[in-house]
C-alpha cells in the first residue's frame, strides 16, 4: 500500500531542536551487554560504520524526550497556539498501563490546551507520519495561527529490540519539531509511504521472510523515494543533500547504487556518532546539519526513514 500525498507547500517546519545524552559508548563497549561476539561486533564497525552510540541508564524516558522541547518552546510567546502534541515512537508500549506518555509530556510541558496523542503505527518512519498527520490536523483546524509540536524519542528496552539481526545497534535521542501552515522555515514538498505487509512480524522476522525483507530494502526504499520526487516536480539532482536514518552505512552504499547517487550526498555523520536512534533520525540529522550552518538556503533535502512492519517513507523539504 502506497499513501502519497498531494504537493504541498504550506506545512512548514518553523523550528527544530534534537538531544542526546552526554554518555557515549562504543560499539565494543556494549558489545558483551548485548551477547555480541566479536565478529558480530567487527561486522557493526567494520562493515555497518557504526562507531558510538548515545545511551545512558539513569535517564527516564521524559528526561530523554523533554530538553529539546523545552529548549524550542523557550523561543515561543504564545504556547497556546499549539493545538496538538504528537509523540512518534517505534515500540508501542513505552510505560506502564496506568501512564500515558503522550499526556505527561503535555503537563510537563505546560500544554494544557493541547490535545495530546500517539503515533506509533509506522515504526521508526513514525516521525514523518506525524508531521504529515500535523499538516493534516492544521488545515482542519481552521486557526491558521495554530500549531503542532512533533515529539520523538525513546529508549530501547530489552536486547531483543536493541540490536537488529547484525544490520543495527538502537541509541538513544530525542527531538522536538514546530509545525505551522505557512510562514518562516523548512518547508513540506510532498511525502510518500509504503507498507509492505508480507513484513508485518517486524523484530520477530526470521528465515526466509527475514531474507526477503533484507534483499528488497533497499528496492523498496528507493521506489518511495521516487514518488516523493514525482510529487514534488523534481528529479534526484535537484537534491541538494538525502537526510537518511541512521540504520547503517553498508544499506544506505546499496540504495546509493539503485538510485544511481553520489554517496557523497547522503549524509552519513550520524550513523558512526549515534546509530540508529529509531524516529528522532531524520530530525537528528537535520539539526545536526542546521547546528553546523550546513542547510543552504532555498535547497531541497530528501528525508527518509524505514519502519519494521514494514514502511518505507520519504518527504521532500525545502529550506
């Protein structure tokens, strides 16, 4: 199943925060932790680029997923324009019954009049859902002064789910993202998403199921990126840079070379310095590239994200 959404120019992206713990680890570091051997741990170095990841065992999930918030909501005067708050996470269940963490993130936040949610369905392609589900929420709204305010970040709960079949070690991250219709900022050009449903027992895949989902990738992938470029009238080269997950770096050399893509434009940076950080990837990373002065004005930036399940997400933004 296919979901494209008609060219837009009207969400946009008005403000961006990311987080991560100070504490950093190596790979070989946690290898034991996680039952590792040592070749498994070479293949993540050697093979995968992954370096460091961010993890850090005393923080609660809130103290993960607010400093961003709190750090981009210091810059706005008006909190009650933010009619919504959506937390895009992976694992659907992040604390206990009794908790719901889309609420507590609103009271700690002082977003009283915010209406509060989850969006969890489409797994580590969950943030983009929820920005285009935050489009979707302010032109119904009718207020075209309201807002919505994006959440991601999440902590890996057991091995089972920290480490991906020698394809990925899970960090941690958080960020946070205001969304407006029109004015000032990084403007959504279109966005597209694919489920495959064959793949729907996500961490639980094994053997030739397991073997499909690891040979199609990178085809899938590279087939929802370009309907993200067919809706946006644009084609690979007017790309000025493809913001990816972090999964890895050996998949994003295979995609490189379905598309036909320099991997000099893909950004890459993050995958040795924080893995795989489930939905605050793409986000991550534009942070990352704003924080160093590296978005170029008026470029349009190609972000993706893969969710176990599996959907293939792209969207189009231009700065």
């Amino acid at each position: 199943m296919t979901t494209l959404a008609p060219t837009r120019s009207d969400v946009v992206l008005r403000r961006m925060e990311a987080y991560a713990p100070e504490r950093s680890v190596t790979v070989e570091e946690i290898a034991a932790g996680l039952g590792l051997n040592r070749y498994q741990t070479r293949l993540f170095r050697r093979i995968r680029g992954l370096d460091r990841l961010r993890i850090d065992p005393d923080l609660g999930l809130f103290d993960l997923v607010c400093p961003p918030a709190e750090a981009l909501l210091s810059t706005v005067e008006e909190r009650d324009r933010i009619r919504y708050l959506i937390f895009a996470h992976t694992a659907q269940d992040l604390t206990p019954t009794t908790l719901v963490a889309a609420d507590t993130l609103r009271e700690r936040l002082g977003l009283a009049d915010a209406e509060a949610f989850a969006v969890t369905q489409h797994a580590c392609a969950s943030g983009l859902l929820a920005v285009e589900v935050a489009g979707e929420l302010l032109r119904a709204d009718g207020d075209p002064a309201a807002l919505a305010l994006v959440l991601t970040g999440e902590q890996p709960f057991t091995k089972a789910v920290q480490v991906l079949w020698n394809t990925s070690i899970i960090g941690e991250a958080s960020s946070a993202c205001l969304i407006g219709l029109g004015g000032s900022g990084t403007r959504v050009l279109s966005y597209a998403s694919r489920t495959v449903g064959e793949f729907f027992d996500g961490y639980q895949l094994a053997g030739e199921a397991l073997h499909r989902f690891g040979s199609t990738y990178h085809t899938h992938l590279a087939e929802v990126i370009r309907e993200a470029l067919d809706d946006a009238a644009l084609d690979l080269d007017d790309i000025t840079m493809v913001i990816p997950h972090n999964v890895n770096v050996s998949s994003w050399i295979t995609i490189c070379a379905t598309l036909g893509l320099d991997r000099d434009r893909v950004f890459l940076d993050n995958v040795g310095e924080y893995s795989h950080c489930s939905c605050a990837d793409p986000f991550l990373n534009l942070a990352t590239l704003a924080g160093r002065g590296a978005l170029v004005a008026g470029g349009r930036y190609l972000v993706t994200a893969v969710g176990l399940g599996a959907t293939y997400s792209a969207m189009v933004v231009e700065c």
